[in-house]
C-alpha cells in the first residue's frame, strides 16, 4: 500500500467499539442494521469490574459481547451519539463504546480514494488531547488478573479480558492486528490521560514486560468514549 493510499484511508476511517452485554449486543446488531453498517466483528469476553463500581461503570464479571465496526471518520460521532441514544449508555449497566483511529484499512466495501477530512479537533485529540487511552495487554494465560489486580492499584476501575483460544482468538487477531497464540490473555483496560504514565510504569515493572517472553503492552489513542464515568 502506497503512502498516499495510506494518508487517505487514515483520515477516513475510524473503528467504533462497544463492550455490552449480550442483551445490548442484541439490540446493537438490529441497529447495525438499521443504520447499514456491514462487517462489525463480536467478540466474547468478560468485565473485571468488582461490583462496588458496577453502577459507575456498567461492567460486570459477567460475559461481555465486543462489537467492533469501521466508519467513516465524518460519520463517527453522529453514529456514536445514534447508539449511544439508542442503548442508553448514559445509564449504569448500559455499556460503553469508544473511538479510534485507524492506521490503514483495505478492502472496504463502497470506499473510494478521494480524500476526505477528519472531523474538526480529531487530530489533536490524537496528540494527547483527548481524556482516555487505550491500553492492551497481552500476557501467559492465567495472569489478566494480575494485570488489573496491578491496574486497579495504580488507579485504574476495571477492564475486559479475552482469552487467546478458539473464535475468540481468531477474531481478535483480525482485529487488532497482533498475532495472539493459544494460551495467552489479551487485557483491554480504559485509562484516564492522567493515569496512563502511572499504569504503564507499574504494569511494565511488577510484569517485567522488559524481560522476553514476559507479554506486551501497547497504548492507543481515544478519540472519544461513552458509558465512562468522567
């Protein structure tokens, strides 16, 4: 892919992810469709929310349904603010959804290569504007919950677990583009801007992530969330 190609595609698209539960995920599909977006990905996990901050964060230790879908980036916040009407995340136990941005993406049905720009304020949030961080985490099967037992140390409420084995695994290799082997934890924590230095330090130490073989972390922008206590 050319870098030309490449500039284009990444200002025009984003991925919109929403962690709900099955019966949310439910209603989002049957959205999805009403809005004509095709090729959404689900993903099974589970929350690691502890229920004194349930009604806060709407995540429970209870299955988690992961939808993932791209969009246009001109179109990103007005589909956000339609599901999250729509599913009420604005509500305890409702979910939550967030935005971000995409790198470079083929093969998208209707897609053409006129370039189009982002929406206004995007490319600063990119910068470290913006109020949330993604962090991944990928470690030995059986150690997710050392990672947010270290994570809710540092100050950090909760976050979602998928395990590296079976359709789970498969799909979430497609997705966010890192080779996850069997028997390995893949660790999906949102983090305040101002907690992220904090997290990263105590994860990279207490995991000795420097060490080969001992996981991976890496961090991503936000663009935007919804269902998050701010």
């Amino acid at each position: 892919m050319d870098k030309q190609n490449c500039d284009q595609t990444t200002e025009n698209i984003q991925l919109i992810t929403l962690i709900l539960s099955e019966n949310q995920s439910h209603k989002c599909t049957h959205l999805l469709k009403e809005k004509h977006i095709r090729g959404g990905m689900v993903i099974i996990g589970r929350g690691t929310v502890s229920s004194a901050v349930l009604n806060l964060l709407g995540v429970t230790s209870q299955k988690r349904e992961i939808i993932s879908f791209l969009v246009k980036a001109k179109k990103s916040r007005e589909i956000m603010d339609y599901f999250d009407k729509s599913l009420q995340l604005s509500k305890p136990g409702h979910g939550i959804a967030y935005i971000t941005p995409v790198t470079a993406a083929i093969g998208l049905p209707g897609e053409n290569s006129n370039s189009e720009q982002m929406p206004a304020g995007t490319a600063q949030c990119m910068e470290g504007e913006c109020m949330f961080k993604k962090l991944t985490v990928i470690v030995d099967r059986g150690m997710a919950n050392d990672v947010m037992d270290i994570a809710r140390k540092a100050g950090i409420r909760g976050g979602t677990i998928l395990h590296g084995r079976g359709t789970g695994a498969e799909i979430a290799t497609s997705l966010f583009g890192i080779e996850i082997e069997p028997e390995k934890e893949l660790v999906i924590i949102l983090t305040p801007n101002e907690l992220v230095d904090k997290v990263v330090h105590a994860l990279s130490t207490e995991l000795k992530l420097e060490e080969p073989g001992k996981g991976i972390l890496f961090v991503e922008p936000v663009l935007d969330t919804r269902g998050l206590l701010k």
